[in-house]
C-alpha cells in the first residue's frame, strides 16, 4: 500500500523524475520552496533518462546565443563545482570530432569557428598524425579531427539519483505511481488530481519529458509543441574493449542529428550510438538486428580492432525532440505553470542549467524563500570502475553479480528509502546489477530472493530465501 498523499499546500509541484525533474527538484528546496515530486512511473529515471550517453558535453557545438547553449554551460560549471563533494564520476577524457572525409574534413574550420564563438576557446584543429598518435588504434581513414579537451564521461543515473536526494534531505518529498490525470487552478493555487489522490501546490513546473505536450494540453489547453520521439539505440562492447579508445570519438553532425559517438563508459566498457529514428510511440524502446548491426559496423569503421571484440549488451531510448530544434521552457504566469519540454540528448549536461534558469523564471517576482544554510549533502553511489567500489570494503554481505560485482549490501541499500529500487531496471540503475557479460543469467535466482516482496512485479513467483 501507497502512503496517502499530504494535505499541504506546496509551493512547486515539479511533475516527472528524470534527470531534469531531479535537478530541479534539488534547485527549487535549495532556495527554499517547499517541493514535491509527482512521478507516475514506480521509479525515477524511467523515461528518457534511462538511456543515454552520458556525456558531460561542453556546448561547443551547440547553437550560438541559444537558451540550450546557456543551460548547458550551467550546468556544466555546476556539476564541476559539486562533483567532488557529492562523490560524483566524472573523467576527463577529452573528445575529437573526427572527419573520415574529404566533406567532413572542409567542415571541421566552421565546427572549430562555433566552438570558440561558444566559449570553448582551447578547442584545436589536429591533423592526421597527432590524432593517431593520440589514439593510435583508430582506422587510418581519419584525416583530421577537432580536440575538445573539457568533454567528459560521467554516470547516467548516480547523477539524478544525488540530486533528488540531496532535495530529499533538505525536505522536498516524492510520490512514484503517481501519475497527473487532471487538474484545476484557483484563487492562486493548483490542485491536481493524480492516480493516488489530490495534491495542492502554488506552482507547477512540467517536466514530463515524452509527455511534457500532453500534460500541457491537459491542464492549460494547449501547448506551444509537439513531442516527436526520436529513438536512440546503442551497442555496449566488451569491457577488454575499453582499452582501445581513450577519449570520445564524436562525428561531424549533421543538420538532424549529432551523428554515431564512439565513448567509453564509467562503468568499464565501450559503447557505440545512438541512432536518431523518428517515431510515434512514446513507449516503444525496443532493438532490432539491422540497426544493432549498423552500429556494431560503424564502431568497426572507426576502430578495426572491434572486430575481435564481444557485443555484451544492447539497448535503445527514446529523446523527447520536438519539432522545433531549441528547448521549449517557457511562463504560463497566469497561472503559476512553467513548462520545460523538448530537453532532448543534451538534457544531462544541461539538467542543472535548467534548473537555474527556471528558478530564475519562477523567482523573477521574489517568491520570498530564503536559501538553506548548510544544506545536508549526501554522496552518491559509487559505481564508476575508477572509484573504490563497496566489494572491496569488508562485511558486505556477498557479491551478487559476479560480472559487475555487486555486493549484497548495495542491493539492499537500494531496496530502502523513498527512491527504493520497485523494478529490475530501477536496481539495475541503482547499483549496475544483470548489466555485466551474462546479463543477469547468473545472479537472477539469487536477485530474485533479495527483492521478494519489494518490487511490483516479483522476479519469480513464490520465492523464498535460501531455497
């Protein structure tokens, strides 16, 4: 059984707990709202911030002078400024837009020319034999690239789970499950109807990402654009195949989309991705062959040595792309709503950003909240291969996953609190279990007797510790 939902009245309601309703979240009851979050899924993160490249992107390529830009940059000096307190990964790999063309190649001195009007001013133009030098295992057909030295590699999900936890910490609250299905605005003040009850607040903010249009349409009438999911698919090679690139291998993007990235992951691996497939379902995440093996193509192109290399996992997102190409943040203040839709595969780096830049929208007439002093700063989980990681600390229980070694400990650790695990891709978020080499073909059983009786839909029926 849910917990009932509080009979307060809220300052801000932020609807949806991706990486952006989180960073948002932890903005808003820093300054000092009173804040709740509104997911309708029964864990955070399950839309389109499940799937991402987790690129701590500098901005160099984004549109000059544009809202996108600005939050991107934000956010990116944001998360320098935290990273360390917080225990959050953040690698400084460095990143070469490389041309494998003649065309490409013409293109790079305009790429070079954005990346310094944008600020990325130690952005250099190398040629052949110092990109190879520097990543000596790429295929000779590179002929040049641009060096972006402050891209970096970060955690997809350690992120948003801190940020939301820190707002935990210093009094916001959340509800999963519940979905907003309605709602009136009166006499200054919200109250929506959800699939658990009422909820009152001030304020609203819509970040509800792949439904952002629809719950606008819902509860203002109207909205000012169009959700157009665009799939993003990835292929995630063999760990032993993190050896063979040291920084991101960008494209030169196209006028649709930032092209296929070659980049190794926190968690010791290189992936591959993603596409951009324009489609209707707002749902449909699902793989196929073809395109998987287009990408595992593609990784070969750049790197011959893939070739040799196993594929250990696949998987696919969905961005929130709209058609227009900049972020949809905009005021309704007649009736205290603020929109944040179309934050599509930027919407990592730039999640904190945003969550400024709203805040400044929201506070633009001061709404009288005074900062926390002090705030509690909690750590998050330490999954990246270069932090110690908890099977090396003692009297943690046992490892699960043997392929990601995955103690007890943290499984359990994940089952508590309000950002409690209620699924296997929840626990997968949480603590990197069934990702490794057997996909959890090894630790299910196992899994499946820790998480009787806490997820919502059991891993096997009828389990019983021990047996």
């Amino acid at each position: 059984m849910r917990e009932p939902l509080p009979d307060e009245t809220f300052d801000v309601a932020i609807v949806g707990g991706g990486v952006v309703g989180c960073a948002m979240a932890r903005r808003f009851t820093l300054e000092g709202a009173r804040v709740v979050l509104l997911e309708k899924a029964s864990d955070i993160l399950d839309g389109a911030s499940k799937a991402n490249s987790a690129i701590l992107h500098t901005g160099f390529d984004a549109p000059p002078g544009s809202l996108e830009l600005a939050c991107i940059q934000a956010g990116y000096r944001e998360y320098l400024d935290i990273h360390e307190t917080m225990g959050l990964p953040l690698e400084r790999t460095g990143a070469y837009v490389v041309a494998w063309t003649e065309e490409q190649e013409a293109a790079l001195p305009d790429i070079l020319q954005k990346a310094h009007d944008n600020g990325v001013a130690d952005s250099v133009l190398v040629d052949a034999a110092t990109l190879r030098a520097a990543e000596p295992q790429l295929s000779s057909q590179a002929r040049a690239a641009i060096h972006i030295p402050g891209e970096s590699l970060i955690d997809p999900w350690s992120a948003p789970y801190a940020y939301l936890q820190q707002a935990l910490d210093n009094g916001a609250q959340v509800f999963v499950d519940c979905e907003v299905t309605g709602g009136v605005f009166a006499d200054g003040e919200w109250t929506l109807e959800t699939s658990r009850g009422e909820i009152k607040t001030r304020s609203v903010v819509n970040c509800a990402g792949l439904y952002g249009d629809l719950l606008d349409r819902k509860l203002l009438g109207d909205a000012g654009f169009t959700i157009a999911p665009r799939k993003g698919q990835f292929v995630v090679f063999d760990k032993a195949a993190s050896t063979l690139a040291d920084a991101i291998i960008l494209p030169v993007p196209s006028a649709r989309t930032k092209g296929i990235v070659l980049f190794r992951t926190v968690f010791g691996n290189l992936a591959v991705g993603p596409t951009a497939e324009d489609q209707q379902s707002r749902t449909d995440a699902s793989t196929d062959r073809e395109m998987l093996q287009s990408l595992i193509d593609a990784g070969i192109e750049m790197i011959p040595a893939l070739a040799d290399m196993p594929v250990t996992a696949t998987y696919a997102g969905l961005r929130p792309a709209c058609e227009f190409k900049e972020y949809r943040i905009s005021e309704t203040p007649d009736r205290n709503w603020i929109t944040v839709g179309a934050i599509r595969s930027t919407g990592l780096s730039a999640a904190l950003g945003v969550a400024q830049h709203v805040f400044g929208l929201y506070n633009r007439v001061d709404m009288g909240h005074q900062p926390i002093e002090n705030p509690s700063i909690p750590q998050a989980s330490r999954l990246a291969e270069r932090f110690p990681r908890d099977w090396q600390e003692p009297v943690h229980g046992e490892i699960i996953c043997h392929c990601e070694l995955v103690t007890r400990r943290e499984i359990e650790a994940a089952l508590q609190g309000p950002l409690a695990a209620r699924s296997l891709a929840g626990l997968k978020r949480r603590t990197r279990a069934t990702m490794g080499r057997c996909q959890g073909f090894y630790c299910s059983a196992r899994l499946a007797e820790i998480t009787d009786g806490h997820f919502e839909i059991p891993l096997a029926p009828e389990v019983k510790d021990g047996t």
